[in-house]
DNA sequence: CTGTTAGCGCATTCAA
DNA sequence: TTGAATGCGCTAACAG
C-alpha cells in the first residue's frame, strides 16, 4: 500500500504539503495541489485509518450497538443510523448485543478499545459496570428504544404511553373485553413502560383485569409463542391479543394457531411495531408505528451534536395508529 | 485514557513487559504478570486500537458488506457471520450497500481506508474498478450469495438450481400450468442463474412458455409488487407465483391482493428464501429455505482461512423445501 | 525474563 | 506557502 510518503516523492513535495492538500486544512498553491492529486491519483493512495486515528485522537467512527440485528424494527434503525451519520461524515460500527447483557459488555470493551468518537446504544436493561465505565470517560452517548433509569443519558424513544393509548381505544372501540397481553421484559425500559401504562389503562376502557390474561417474553418471537401458550394454558380464551413488539406477535399468533387451530382466526390483533407483512396477514394485524427509522436518524444527530460540543436533550418520537380491523368483526 | 506507558509505571515494569504479558506474546514471570494486570485492572486501561493496528499492520476486523440489511436474508447472514467472526478473534464492520453500486464503491473505499483484514462481499453485479483495485491489492476476499464472473474469487452461494429445481417439481406435482415468475436482476448472478434455471426446466414439467408471465424486481418489496402487476397487467391469470427471493414475495402477494382481492386466495405460492411469517401466512407459502446464516457462517470461515494463509475453494450450500400449501387445492 | 528503543503513517508545530 | 521534525500508543527487535 502507499504511503503518504511515496506521494510525497512521486509529486517532489514535503509530506507535510502533502498531507495539508490532502486534508484541506491550510493554504497550499494550486501547484502543489495539481501535483498532489495526480501523485495520489496513480498510486490509488488511500490514508491509512488507524495511524490518522492515532495521530488526531479520534477516529470519525461512531458504535451503534443494537438488541438484536435481526429484529426488523433494529434493522430498519440500524439502516438509518448510518445513512444519518455517513450524511455526516461519521463511519458506523454495528455490533449486535442478541439481548444479552454478557454480549453488550463485551463489545462496549470492544469499542472503547476501537476509541470510536461515540456511541448509539439500546441498552439491555440494567446500567453493567462496563458502561459506568464508558460513561465516567466521558464517551458521548445517545441511548435509543430504550431508557437507563437512575443514570442521566440523554435517549431518543418511542412515545409508549400514547401508543399503548391508541391500543386501548381501538380495542374498546371494537368491544373487546378478556385481552390478552403478550409484553415484554419489565427489565428494559420498554417492556416496563408499555405494560405499566396498559395495565392501568385496561380499568378505563372496561377491560378484564384477570391476571391469567397477562405474560411477558423477551422481544423474540420464541417467547411471543411461549407466552401465548401459557395464556391460554391457564384457560384464558381472550377476543383479542395485544403483543408489545412485531416479533412477539408472530410468535403469539403460532401459538394461537397451533392452540386454537380455526377458532384462532377469529381473534383480534393488535401489536406495538408494525411489520410490512402485516398487511397481507390474516386475520389482519392492527399496530401502533413505532418509527424506527426517524429513532435511529436522531439518535445519530443527538451523538453528532454531542461530539461536537453541542447539547442535547432526550426525545420521544410519536407513534401513530394503523387500523386494519374488518369493520365488523 | 490510561496508556500503556501508566500501566508501566504503576506496575514498575517496562512498556515492553506490559506489552508482553497483556498480548500473551512471549514468556513473563508470574510476579509480572500479577502487577501488570493488577496495574491495568486499577487504571482501567483498554489498549488503543489503532495504535495496535499501526504497529501491527493488521487490524483483527473484517468487513462484511451486504446488499441490504432490511432484507431479512442478510440480516441473518451478518448476524452468523458476525458471531463467526467473534469466535474466530475478529471484529465485523458491518456495512449496507442498499442494492446500489455507487455505495458499494464509496464503502470498498472505507474499508480499504480502515485497512481491514479481509473482506466478505455479497456484491452489486458488474465487477467495479474500486472492487478490481481491491482485489489487486491481495487483500483476502470472499463472496457471499452471489458470485462475480471473469473474476476467480472464491464464493459460498446458495445451490440455485437445485432450488429451483425443487419448485419445479413442486409446481408439477400440484398440477399447474399457468405460473407466474417474478424474478431478480439478470445482473446479479443470483437472479441470473435462478430465472435460467427456471425458464429451461419449465418446458420439462409441462408449465406454459408465455413470456407473459415472466417479469423482474430487484429483490424488494416494492418492486415484486411492481412486477407483480405487469405481469397481471399484461392478461395473464397464472394459478400460481414464483418469486426469486422473500421480499419480492412479499410485493408479489400485495399486489395480487389489491389486483385480484379475493380471487388471489387461490393463487399457490412459492418463494426462493424462507421467511418466519411465512408460517402464518394465509395463503399459505411454500419454499426454499436458503441458508443464510450458513452461509455467513461459512463465508467468515473461509475469509479468516484465506487471511491466515491456507487455501480455500468456492461453496455450495445446500437447500432444502418446506411444503406448506394445502394438500387438496 | 526484562528494559530500551526504533518506527509503523500521519497531522501538526515550528522555522524559514 | 512549504519543509523538517516531532510524537500519537503500541509491538517487536535487540541487548542484556
């Protein structure tokens, strides 16, 4: 590969000119600058990273460290996050944490040990001792989807309560009445936040309040399934189910089917996330859009403004509501 | 940042007895060792990165750069290979290139800026200049689900034909005629190879020869659905659709929705790639299951092998059918 | 087994 | 506007 040196010779200038054309950064001649790119240009020179990193203290990349790669809603918030930062001119690191609190440890070391310029995280519940650690070194941190209580990071999520509200309107709006609740995790924000606000809300819309009509799994569709079975293990045959993430509704929708066999069609659903192939499910799946993109976009901007001095203050992004009910039903 | 130079002095050692015993490289009296981590543990130090990479001109990361990561076939395919990768002692930079070329150059250019150790590719057709500079540059490079021809490098691929082969036979048995094919770019091996496999075998399983019938997307949702609607547009009412990958799939059943509304209940349908909904789907869809985390995982493997120095060939992997339709229709 | 030191490639300071 | 020289943090070569 070649150097900044070999440049260097090839247009008979000093590194340092060579490096000031190259970075733009002082007043070099037209000359020099003609002389430079050709240079550059025939050797297909391109800057070696890691000295650069080493040499100006930072790298231009930023983490994003997400729950689980392959859950749709952190796909879409993946992609977008790095169209917002290459907009920018920040690379983004993924790493994926497959809901593991072991796993987050191990790659927030990784991306201290990479000294990227900040990080995007969607925390795995409790604050680890890792990213105390990151947070005390004063790393720039953005939490998305989800919230940290007790530590003051500024976090970009989903209005839950609203759409868990839009949720309890369209099921009274349909006359339902024995609910089942499929939710997530009270160890993550989320998970917390939507049951908390559900439960609640159920006595003002007139719904059931038997406990055996609630369970919670882990976001994968695996546990939607698990804890759907065991909603109706317990003899519970609701009207409607209402799962709080897309992966968990097609996991609780394989249980109905596999439990109910036909009597399942006749069960109402209603999710917080809205997967594309929603639209042609059946019955039809009603959900709350949770914006991943439009999360992910902002939770880069927020970093990008913390890297660069600027403050930030913690969002909530609005959901709005897809009926897809039959009007009947 | 503590560097390692801290660590040296709290530990009264030398920088090079540091370097030693936190690299494992060369024997250390266990006293040494005991101060140095004891040293690094209380300054929380976290070697830096690229200064590593500097010295050692290796990086321990490679780059895996996918056509789409919405596409669920290649977020399961990062997610393995991604794992692969961990357990063999190397980092993924994970990168998207939105089925777009222009940004698979700007990326290959990234990636050779970082100075990655290797790099897997599911590339964007047409051998680039960016991607032939690469190769020239002798940095170790694997192809993944699709392959590039007039270049020897090596690739794990999915077995196509013997894929499609499968639908065929599948298509036979059910007794069709008239089916639909909504395929993938000619300019993508995949797409390529699949449609040839296709338009030759069908003469043999008695399936009618109508170009009609035939159209192409681009492997997304919304231009299966395009296709789709050619395909109606142009007359024909084929009895069953086969589409060259899942999202397309996807389109393919919205469009015969908003076309056909009823009527498309009856249309058989069978995909190249299997998606979890496809379980709940209604009508029901049959298909291929294309391997993808095997194929990470394989495509990581080979790559560190080639890294390492040991020899590697291309691979097919295996693909099997999952017959989901209803026994009478 | 350990200490000392050169130098990886680059950006930047200091002189000119 | 440019060249020369320094050092970022680390590993490895060398000497002891």
């Amino acid at each position: 590969m070649a150097t900044i040196k070999d440049v260097a010779a090839r247009a008979g200038l000093s590194v340092g000119t060579v490096s000031r054309v190259l970075s733009g950064s002082s007043k070099t001649s037209a000359d020099s600058r003609r002389r430079v790119f050709a240079a550059a240009g025939e050797l297909g020179y391109i800057a070696h990273g890691p000295a650069r990193s080493l040499r100006r203290s930072r790298t231009d990349v930023i983490g994003l460290l997400v729950s689980d790669i392959r859950n749709p809603f952190f796909s879409e918030l993946a992609h977008a996050a790095e169209r917002e930062a290459a907009g920018r001119g920040y690379t983004v690191l993924l790493a994926n944490a497959d809901e593991d609190p072991m796993q987050e440890a191990g790659y927030l070391r990784a991306f201290a040990g990479q000294r990227i310029d900040g990080l995007v995280l969607a925390p795995q519940g409790g604050d680890s001792p890792q990213l105390l650690k990151l947070r005390a070194s004063g790393l720039p941190l953005v939490l998305v989807d989800r919230t940290l209580d007790g530590v003051a990071i500024p976090s970009i999520t989903t209005d839950s309560a609203a759409g868990v509200r839009l949720v309890l309107d369209w099921l009274r709006a349909r006359g339902h009445h024995e609910v089942a609740y499929v939710g997530g995790p009270a160890s993550l924000s989320t998970g917390a936040e939507r049951r908390e606000s559900y439960l609640t809300g159920r006595a003002e819309v007139g719904l059931s309040l038997d406990p055996a009509l609630v369970d919670e799994g882990d976001f994968r569709v695996g546990s939607g399934a698990e804890a759907m079975r065991r909603i109706l293990g317990r003899g519970a045959r609701p009207t409607a189910v209402f799962a709080a993430d897309g992966l968990m509704t097609l996991g609780a929708i394989q249980a109905l089917r596999a439990e109910l066999g036909d009597a399942s069609y006749g069960v109402d659903l209603v999710a917080f996330d809205d997967l594309d192939w929603f639209s042609i499910a059946w019955p039809p799946i009603s959900a709350v859009r949770n914006d991943a993109a439009e999360i992910g976009r902002r939770g880069v901007a927020a970093l990008v403004d913390l890297i660069e001095g600027r403050q930030v203050s913690s969002q909530r992004v609005p959901v709005t509501f897809v009926d897809r009910a039959e009007p009947g039903a």
